[in-house]
C-alpha cells in the first residue's frame, strides 16, 4: 500500500492487567521502530486503574507512577468525534477540541481488558482501524474453554479436557474430582479459562494436588479448565499473519526451565537458567509443513485477523500434535517469538509494523464497505 502522507498511529500499552509491564516492553520496541518519515506516533497509555492518558509522556509517567507527566484522555465509542479528547481534570467534563487525530491504533496490550476484544469493541464503536484480531477472535482466543469447542467441531485437534464452573466445585467438590478422574485420569493442568503467563496454571498427579489446583485457579475465574497433559510435551509456536489470505511463519520452540512453561519459567528465571528458544524448530520437513498448515486453520476457525502466535502442543511420546491455545496480542519486544519467527522466515521488525498497520487500515476498508441499513426489495 503506498501512501501519501504520513499515517498518525495511536499506540495504546500498560492495561489493567497482569501483564501490564510486559506491554510497556513490548510497546517501547514498537515505538522504537517506526520509521518517522512514515508515521506519526501517538502513545497512548492505561493505567493499572484502567485511567487513559495522552500527550507529555505517557510511557514515563506509567513506568514511573507519576500522573503530572501526562494528562487525562479518552476514546469515545462515537464515529462523529474521532480521536483522543482531553478530558479536563476534576470536572469530569469533556473537551470537544480533540487531543490528536488518529488513523489507526496499536493495541499492545496483554491479557484481560486489551487482548480478549474489550477495547477492539471501543474502537468498533469509534469507527477506528485497529491492529490485530476483532472483537469475536479476540474473546474466543482468550477463553480457553469455548476455544477449544469452537476446535472440536472444526474437527481440529486438541487435549481431553472437563470444564468446571466454580460454583459447582466449590458446592460439591467431591463430585467434581470424580468426574474428572473419570474422564481424565493423571496427571492434568488445572487452568483459569480466561487468563494468561500461566498464572493459576498447575500441574496435578493425583486427588490431593487436583483439589489444591481447582482451588487456586478458582480464586482467578468463574470458569475453570482441567485437561489431560500432553505426555512429554514439546512447546512448538507459530506467527501467523494476515486477514483474508494469512500466511506461517516457520515453527519456534520453547525449552522451557521448570516442568512445565509455568509463570516463573516464563519471567523469573533469567541468565543461564532462562528458558530458551529455538529458532526455527528442530522438527522434520514434513512436521514443520503440518505445523504451519495446522496453524493457519486455526487462525482461520476464529476468524482471526492481523496477527496471532498459535501454540501447539507436540507429544514426544505418541507424536500427537495438539493445538492448545491462540494469542491475538504476543508479545511484542523485538526479541519476542512472535517477531523473532518472522524474522527467520523473512520479515524485519520495522517491515512487520508495516504489514501490520496496512492489514489494519486494509481491514477496516473492507468493514465500511458493508451497508447498515436494509432497503426491503432493493435487491429482488
Ligand atoms: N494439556 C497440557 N499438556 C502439557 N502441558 C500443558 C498442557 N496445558 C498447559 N501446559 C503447560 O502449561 C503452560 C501454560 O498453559 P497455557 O494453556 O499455555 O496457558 P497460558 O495462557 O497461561 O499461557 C503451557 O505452556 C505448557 O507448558
Ligand atoms: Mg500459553
């Protein structure tokens, strides 16, 4: 797509979120590498509290805590005022001059309230393109319980696995663990069903453990996920990236540093006791071909759109590939998976953003070309 004048893109980072450090990670590396000559840039922050914040520094007064180093702003959910407005402190009113002009917004933001459609609805509402997945994609990618029917009736592979709501297990507990025992077995992973970075994921061998995960997941969710584990699991991704016709990148692997690719595997353990990553993967022609072919079902099962990293699970002891989750926002640092795969196959960092922001702009063409309103016998 060539373009005339430079595109004025919003970058929105922090959230009310577990993993709002990570997004201020990831949305420095972003912002570090947008070509000036063809983009404006206007950060975009959201507190802890959920509070926006626009013009001075943002990104400094998130990282540091100090709110005087930028100012109160907003995205209203209305087409006709389009852009950030300033939102004047104390009174609670609204400035009508806006704060700046936006053609497209990145959303670098991780986990609950950014990741799982809720701010993709604001910015439908506002009638601004966006980066990455809609509102249906993004909330199906984050429970991991409809995820996975939405994969079974595609007849796409994942693990066994027994949703528990936490009303009924903490009302007859008992009967819980027997139907899981029933259906399952050991050993399983006990998971919050909306949730990220494996918090309130746990590993469990028997009746004891299970009770101790279900009660540790419950105190996250509503909705719980017991699944079978994946017997010497393997942790293979994949970037995928596009909105009608997307395209794999080649396979990563993560050789995770505890039993499993738990919270501290992922951000505790740093140095020589890191997890590592693996570049491309070390799988046959032929795995790596099903692999990525696999992962461009899946993204298209969700009706996914701009980007998403698709995680698989591979047994090394029976060889069976098993899809086990979706995420619409990676991480994002220029030494994340998700870039770092489609550098391998390819793609810069800098030439990525590109991609990314004309498949928004493309997108969103796409959307206003439909008409919302019905013309009875216009059509017969
Ligand atoms: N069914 C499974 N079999 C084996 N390992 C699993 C299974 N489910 C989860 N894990 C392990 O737990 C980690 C976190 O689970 P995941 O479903 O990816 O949650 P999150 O969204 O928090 O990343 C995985 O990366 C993997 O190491
Ligand atoms: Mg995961």
């Amino acid at each position: 797509m060539r373009r005339e004048k430079k595109v004025r893109v919003g970058v929105v980072f922090g959230g009310r979120s577990g993993e709002h450090e990570v997004s201020l990670m990831s949305a420095r590396s972003v912002v570090g590498a947008m070509d000036p000559h063809k983009y404006d840039v206007v950060p975009v922050g959201i507190t802890k509290d959920g509070q926006w914040i626009a013009a001075g520094d943002p990104m400094r007064a998130l990282a540091s805590g100090d709110a005087s180093l930028s100012q109160p702003a907003a995205i209203l959910g209305d087409p006709s005022r389009r852009g950030l407005v300033r939102l004047e402190e104390g009174t609670q009113a609204i400035e009508t001059a806006s704060l700046a002009e936006i053609d497209v917004i990145f959303p670098v933001l991780h986990g609950p309230y950014g990741e799982d459609g809720t701010v993709q609805g604001l910015l439908e509402l506002a009638g601004i393109p966006y980066v990455g997945a809609g509102v249906l994609a993004s909330a199906l990618a984050m429970d991991k319980i409809v995820f996975k029917d939405v994969m079974v009736a595609k007849g796409l592979p994942v693990a066994p696995g027994v949703a528990v709501m936490r009303k009924a297990w903490k009302a007859s507990p008992d009967e819980v663990l027997d139907r899981i025992e029933a259906e399952l077995g050991y050993p399983v992973f006990v998971k919050p069903a909306n949730l990220g970075s494996s918090v309130g994921v746990s590993k469990c061998h028997d009746r004891a453990g299970l009770a101790r995960g279900l009660a540790d997941a419950a105190t996250y969710d509503r909705k719980l996920l017991v699944e079978a584990a994946v017997p010497e699991a393997r942790e293979i991704e994949v970037s995928v990236l596009g909105n009608d016709d997307p395209i794999a990148s080649l396979p990563g692997e993560i050789l995770p540093s505890r039993e499993f690719y738990s919270y501290a595997a992922k951000y505790l353990d740093t140095g020589e006791d890191a997890s590592g990553l693996l570049i491309p993967a070390p799988l046959s022609p032929q795995m790596t071909e099903r692999v990525r072919e696999l992962a461009v079902q899946v993204y298209r099962a969700i009706d996914c759109a701009g980007m998403a990293r698709v995680d698989f699970l591979l047994s090394g002891k029976t060889g069976a590939l098993i899809v086990n989750e979706v995420n619409t926002i990676p991480g994002f640092t220029s030494i994340s998976m998700y870039p770092k795969l489609w550098e391998a196959s390819g793609m810069s960092y800098a030439e990525l953003i590109d991609r990314l922001i004309d498949l928004a702009l493309e997108r969103h063409a796409d959307r206003v070309q439909c008409k919302t309103s019905y013309e009875p016998g216009a059509a017969e």
